[in-house]
C-alpha cells in the first residue's frame, strides 16, 4: 500500500514535470542577436554583438558552455528515445595554424549547469572525477581538435567521436565528408572556415547519422561520415535534457570556438530540423591564426636565429660589395697625389669614357690602350684616355711629379696633356682629342682616308711641325724635356694638317718603372739611335737621330727597316753617294713634289741619322735648314759608317746599328726585353 503511494507520488511528479515540458520542441537561430535570453551561458561563453555565439575564446585553460534555455522532450511515455534533429555552422579559429586546441561537442545533458567540468580534454563537459560514470547521463559527439591527450590511447585528432557518458568515444571518424563520385574527403576542423553539420537520430531504428562538411562545398554530401545505429542512447537521455554545446582550450594549445547558426527539431511535424540560410548568418569571424609552421618551439626558435644570421651575413656581403663598387671608381688618394692640379678623378673618367667601353678604344699602343672620351656633351670638350698599366707602380709618384710639369707644356705641335689619374694598377693619362688619327696612318693605311697620297706640301708642312714641336721640347721650355719615341704612330694630325707630337715623356715610366741595377731602354726599332742600344742613355740627339729617320720617311713613304737588310738611312745614303737622291722621294707622289724642298729634307734627315751623336745637328739648326736659312753641310758617305759589313748581319735585327759585341751581350740581358717586346707594338 505504501509502496503503491509512492509509486503514485512519483507518477504525479512526473506528470507534474511533463506538463511543464512542451512535448515539441523546434528552433532555428540565424545568429544569436537578440537570444540571450534563449541561449543559457556559461563558463568563458558569450554572444557577441554581431550574433556569433563564441564558447571559448583562445585563453589558456578556458572551458564554455551554451545551451537551449528550455529543457526538450527526448522521451517517449513507452521510454523510447525520440527522433531528434539537429544542424548547426561552427568556426574554430586557433592561436597558430598548426597549435588549435582543444575542441567543442553538441551535447545532451540533464542540466545546462556544466559548472564543474574541467577545461582541455575534458571540452568543458566532464571532470577527471566524472569521466565514464554511468550516472553522467550526458551524450556528446564530440568536435576533437587535439592529437592523443591521454597517454595509451591512441586517439587521432581531427576527429569526430559519439560519447555515452564519457570523453572516450565508442564512435569515431576522421573528419571528412563523402563527395559526389562517394570518395572520402578529409579535412580540417581547425582551418577557421565554417564548417556545417547535421546530426539526426531515428528514435525507431535507433540510428544516428552525422554529416559534416565545409559550406564552402554549398550542398549537403548525400552519404552522410557517419550512421550508426546506438541503441546505447536510450541508457542516457531522460526524460527532459537540455541541448547545446560546449567547448575547451588547453593549457598550449588553444582555439577560439564559434556557432554562427543552430536548428534543432524534436517530436514535431518536421522530424529534420530547419535548414539554415547561411546569407543570414552572422559574418564569420576574421581567421587571426599566427602562420606557423609545424614545427615546436625550439625549432622555430633555430629557424628564426639561422635566417637571422644569414640575413645579416647578406646584408654584410652586399654592403661589402656596394663598397668593394665604389672602391673600384672612388679612388684612395695618397698623401702626395692629393695637390695636384692636373689630377682627374676616376670616377668622372668612367664616366666620360662609358665606364672604358671597348667601343670607345681609339687605339693600342705599346704604352697601353687609348679611349675616346667627353667630360661634357660639348663635342670641343672631347679627350682620349690614354690607360697605361706600368710594370710597376713604384717610380709612378716621380713620374707624376714630371707629368704635373709636362702638363703645362703648352704648343700647337704637342698634343696637350691635360692631367693623370692614377687608379690601383693603372695610370690614366687625359689628353686633348684629336680627331685626324696619326701620320702613320695618313702615311701608309691603304686605301686612305682621303683617297689620295699624302701631298708634298701636306708632308713638308708635318715635317716642319713635328720639328717645331721637338725645338720646344728641347730648348725653348723651361727644362730639356726628350721624347725618347719620336715616330709616326706618336704624330697625331689635326683638323688642319698640323702635326701634334704625342706620348713625350712617357718612355720614361718604363725605364724608371724597371729594377735600378738594369738599364731599360725604351723605343722602337728603326727609330732607335746606336748609342741607345750600347748606353741606354736617351738624349736630344737621340731624339734627333729619331726624327731623321721620320723624315726620310715622309719623304720616301717606306717604313725605316724591313724584316730583312733593309735601312732606310742607309739606302738613301747610298742614292746621295751616288748623286741620285731625289731616287728616294715617294713614287706615289709622281712628280708632286718640289724637287727643291724634297733634297733638302732628304739631307737634313740623312744629316741627322748620324752614327755619331755630336755630329747630329740640334733642333733648332734643323729648323733653320728646313726654313733654308741656312745651309745644309755635305754629308760625307766616309763617315756614314754604318756599312760596315761587321754590323750588317747582326745589325739587322736591330736595324743595322748594333755592334756585334754589345749586340749579343745586351741581348742576353735584361736591358733589351724592354725593346723586344714594347716596340714590336706600335704605340700611339
Ligand atoms: C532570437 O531573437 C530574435 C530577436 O529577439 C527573435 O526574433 C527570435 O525569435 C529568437 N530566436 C529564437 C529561436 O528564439
Ligand atoms: C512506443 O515505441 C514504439 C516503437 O518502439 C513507437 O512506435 C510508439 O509510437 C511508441 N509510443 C507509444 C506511446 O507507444
Ligand atoms: C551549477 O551547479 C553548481 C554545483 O554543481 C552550483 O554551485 C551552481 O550554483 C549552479 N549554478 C546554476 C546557475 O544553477
Ligand atoms: C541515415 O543514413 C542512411 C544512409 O545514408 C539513410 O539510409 C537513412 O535514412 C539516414 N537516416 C536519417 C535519420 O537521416
């Protein structure tokens, strides 16, 4: 009787409770706005202005709860579970792209107070004291973001899993969705796009499918990840459960959990649940997960001090080499270059000469290579860059003191020097330009330029320049300055037929250049005097004796010496003995030329051609003979001496002026390498 009172109480309790409970229960959220007070919080979860419902955000440890704020109807009067359906929009965005954590679950749970559950593993549903007790009554498919939490089970992550009771699943599926051709898809929960999923339970036959997929995909994947059947569910629900969701970070690894939409449907018409209409969601929000790669801390920590190091290693490389550029065009001036007036900076000759562009060479030479250059864009301010590389820097300061005083040598029959720059191995020497090239070429390059011979008057006028110029450099500056390479390749001509003597001077870079115990001499062969080849000492008579042999020359049109016997000074000697010298005149000039005027230049050069140095006249008789003001003496065939067949056949080599004993020593010694190499190239 008692017991049948109690069973009577209980059943008016519980009709009691069913009574408050609708027997139906459907709803859909487009966004929370405006449902605070139809969705119950708790724990880290909240509503945001824009209608996301946020669970967790990505703090450490956190754990948040949100569920329908009326208990639904789950049980039928026979105790059978009610079919339910449900569908929702989530958004997991983690603190890094490879660290989420630690996930959320839909939940049927007897109360929306989950106050004591714990956070990371525990997904804000359970505690380590309540985990797997039967009495929980709590089901919960699970949204597991993170690999293996407990030790000895191996769990995946990514994963969806049923939970009865516990947070070890009795279900579990990689996270993927079932395309259209039935292949599997795979993908990640923890991405920050919205992800969709339905969950519907067949209260008849007891089976709950799940679908999941990305709404990015737009249509709902027909074959659902999962259908099981879970008879399980009827140990669970009770009478009245209350449906949400909750969530949980971890202590390192840690997402922000979001719902952008829910539907549910249970015991009503429509046994699945509203479909939502995802233009109406809530925007989702903005993905702020930290790029990282996959790699732990410590890693990371290396990758970033190694790309470090080698960021500045580059930037040091590259700044070194900026400068190791600049070094090359700006110059590093030694004390005693730096007042000089005729110094040029490199910088300002790279740039007249395109940086000593090879379409810029207007000539090699024995002394080094010949650049066209302009300081401005004024065709007037034209130079050549004379690039010479000196076999040694040593005796440059010397030189450059004489190249500051040869600078301001000034006539119309010199070619103007207008300064030097000197640039690690290299000495630049700036001239004036001039435009016509060298007499050597007007004298010999076939077909010329003008299409015609040179004329007599052309050759006269040059023949008095170039002796003009030699006076100068001789007597009338300041101190004797010798040539030392007086020969056509080294007469420049102007526009006007003016003969400009080039390169004076310069002979002495190499001979200072050279060791002090060995004598270099410095020439070119055929022009070169005898006494040179036995003392090496260059004199204004050795000069002279050059520009006699120019002469002949000029007036002949044949180079001093052939490979074989041939001397010019000696076969003109040998027409004067023999009365015939007018023989010797150019035939290219036909008969014009003043018969006069081409015997006089013919002696004077013969004249100056003298074996012996003393007997040469100086410059400046050599110009009054020229000017006829004053006669040239006989020149005796008896003091010629150079046919003397003892120096004949080593003297060809050497243009028949060397002297057999001093020939064949001076040729093993150091003193002629000079002449063997330099003056084969014809110099500008
Ligand atoms: C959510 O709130 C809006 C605005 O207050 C209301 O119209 C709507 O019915 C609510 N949704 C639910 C499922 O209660
Ligand atoms: C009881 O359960 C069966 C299926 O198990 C169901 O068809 C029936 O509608 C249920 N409800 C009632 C009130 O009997
Ligand atoms: C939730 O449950 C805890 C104990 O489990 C209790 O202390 C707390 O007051 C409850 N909160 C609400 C809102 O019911
Ligand atoms: C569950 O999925 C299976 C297989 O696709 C389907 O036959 C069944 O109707 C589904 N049940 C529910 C309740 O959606």
């Amino acid at each position: 009787m008692v017991s049948f009172l109690l069973v009577l109480f209980l059943e008016i309790l519980v009709q009691a409770r069913t009574a408050r409970t609708e027997t139906t229960t459907e709803f859909i959220f487009q966004g929370f706005k405006g449902n605070q007070s139809e969705i119950q919080i708790g724990g880290d979860s909240t509503i945001k202005p824009n209608g996301l419902l946020r669970l967790t955000d990505r703090d450490s440890n956190v754990a948040g709860t949100a569920f329908y704020h009326k208990p639904v109807r789950l049980l039928d009067s026979n105790s059978t579970v009610r079919s339910f359906s449900t569908c929702f929009v989530f958004v997991i965005i983690p603190s890094s792209s490879n660290n989420g954590g630690f996930g959320f679950t839909f939940t049927l749970s007897p109360t929306p107070n989950r106050t004591d559950a714990d956070s990371a593993q525990y997904l804000g549903l359970l505690n380590e004291r309540n985990d797997g007790n039967p009495s929980n009554h709590v089901f919960a498919v699970e949204f597991d973001t993170v690999q293996g939490f407990k030790d000895g089970t191996n769990r995946i992550g990514n994963h969806i899993g049923l939970n009865f009771n516990s947070l070890s699943s009795d279900v579990q599926e990689p996270v993927a969705y079932y395309n259209n051709d039935g292949k599997k898809e795979e993908f990640q929960l923890v991405s920050g796009e919205p992800i969709q999923v339905f969950v519907d339970y067949d209260g008849p036959t007891k089976t709950l499918n799940l679908t999941v997929y990305p709404t990015r995909l737009g249509s709902k994947p027909i074959i659902p990840l999962i259908s099981r059947h879970v008879p399980k569910l009827s140990d669970i629900v009770q009478d009245e459960m209350f449906v949400g969701f909750t969530a949980a970070t971890g202590r390192d690894q840690s997402s922000a959990h979001y719902v952008m939409g829910w539907s549910f449907s249970s015991g009503g018409e429509h046994p699945l649940a509203a479909v939502l209409d995802l233009s109406e969601l809530p925007p989702p929000p903005p993905n702020t997960a930290k790029k990282r790669s996959g790699y732990n801390g410590k890693v990371i920590a290396l990758i970033v001090a190694l790309s470090a190091v080698i960021s500045i290693m580059l930037a040091l490389l590259l700044t070194f080499m900026v400068y190791k550029r600049r070094l090359q065009q700006e110059e590093i001036l030694e004390d005693w270059e730096i007042d000089h007036p005729h110094r040029f900076r490199y910088k300002d000759l790279h740039a007249a000469t395109d940086g000593f562009k090879e379409d810029r060479i207007i000539g090699t030479g024995g002394f080094g290579t010949v650049f066209r250059g302009s300081i401005s864009t004024s065709s007037s301010d034209q130079i050549a860059v004379k690039k010479i590389t000196p076999n040694s820097m040593q005796g440059v300061r010397e030189f450059v003191a004489e190249i500051e005083s040869l600078g301001r040598l000034r006539h119309k029959n010199l070619v103007n020097l207008q300064g030097w720059c000197k640039h690690r191995n290299d000495l630049l020497l700036i001239y004036d330009y001039v435009p016509n090239g060298s007499l050597d070429s007007l004298l010999y390059s076939e077909p010329r330029r003008s299409g015609a011979v040179l004329s007599w008057n052309a050759r006269f006028q040059i023949a008095k320049g170039i002796a003009s110029g030699l006076l100068y450099l001789h007597e009338e500056w300041e101190q004797i300055v010798i040539h030392r390479d007086v020969k056509p390749s080294n007469v420049l001509i102007d526009d006007d037929m003016n003969p400009r003597l080039g390169d004076f001077g310069l002979a002495r870079l190499y001979e200072r250049g050279s060791q002090s115990h060995t004598t270099v001499v410095v020439g070119t062969i055929g022009y070169m005097a005898p006494e040179l080849t036995r003392n090496g000492n260059s004199s204004s008579a050795s000069d002279v004796f050059a520009f006699g042999v120019l002469l002949l020359e000029i007036v002949s049109g044949r180079k001093p010496t052939d490979a074989g016997s041939f001397f010019l000074a000696d076969w003109v000697m040998e027409l004067h003995a023999s009365g015939e010298i007018l023989g010797a005149v150019d035939p290219r000039l036909g008969s014009g030329y003043d018969g006069g005027e081409a015997g006089l230049a013919l002696a004077i050069g013969l004249l100056c051609c003298h074996p012996k140095p003393g007997s040469r006249p100086p410059m400046k008789m050599v110009l009054r003979y020229l000017n006829r003001d004053e006669d040239v003496p006989e020149i005796g065939a008896e003091n010629w001496g150079y046919s003397d067949s003892s120096t004949r056949d080593l003297g060809s080599k050497f243009g028949g002026y060397v002297s057999s004993d001093r020939a064949s020593s001076s040729y093993t010694s150091s003193s002629l390498t000079r002449i063997s190499s330099s003056s084969f190239i014809s110099g500008r």
